[in-house]
C-alpha cells in the first residue's frame, strides 16, 4: 500500500504533493525539518489536505509527477476536492 498525499502550509500558502508508504511517519518528517535541504523546510508546519492510496509505489510516482507537471494551485484545490480525479488518471494511464 502506497499513498499520493498534499500537505499545506499556512505559513507560506503553498501545497507540496508526495508519495509515500507511511504516511504518519513522512508528515512528522516533514514537520520535524528531516529534509535539510528540502522545498518544506522553511514551513513550521505543514497539515495534511489530501491522502491517497494506491496499490502501488509506480501508481503514486504517477500521480505525484502528473500534479507536479500540472503546476497549478487550482487543479491542485480541484483535487482536494475531488479526489476521484485520481482515479480517473490513473485509469487513463496506458
């Protein structure tokens, strides 16, 4: 099990999207500032907007890759607030 997840920080008002397969573990990484040289090191701390399990690490690669290419705030809040876009990526993946 692996999951698409968007964080949010208020702080910066910026999304950041990853992949993960601990899901808990990553979040406090992030919050902790584990990344040194990482985009969510200067957040104080980042909230969880959207988790999204996959069957597989390649699935989540795909869909963090696609939403990072999107390079849209918008389609970002779009997902969020449907989440089943995803799935629908995925099953137009070929």
């Amino acid at each position: 099990m692996h999951y698409l997840y968007i964080l949010y920080s208020q702080k910066l008002n910026r999304f950041y999207t990853g992949e993960t397969s601990d899901l808990q573990a990553r979040l406090e990484m992030h919050n902790t500032h584990h990344f040194k040289k990482a985009f969510t090191k200067p957040a104080d701390v980042w909230t969880l907007k959207l988790k999204f399990e996959t069957r597989t690490r390649d699935e989540a690669r795909h869909l963090e890759l696609f939403i990072k290419r999107m390079k849209s705030r918008k389609f970002i809040e779009k997902i969020i607030h449907n989440p089943l876009i995803l799935a629908e990526i995925l099953a137009g993946r070929s």
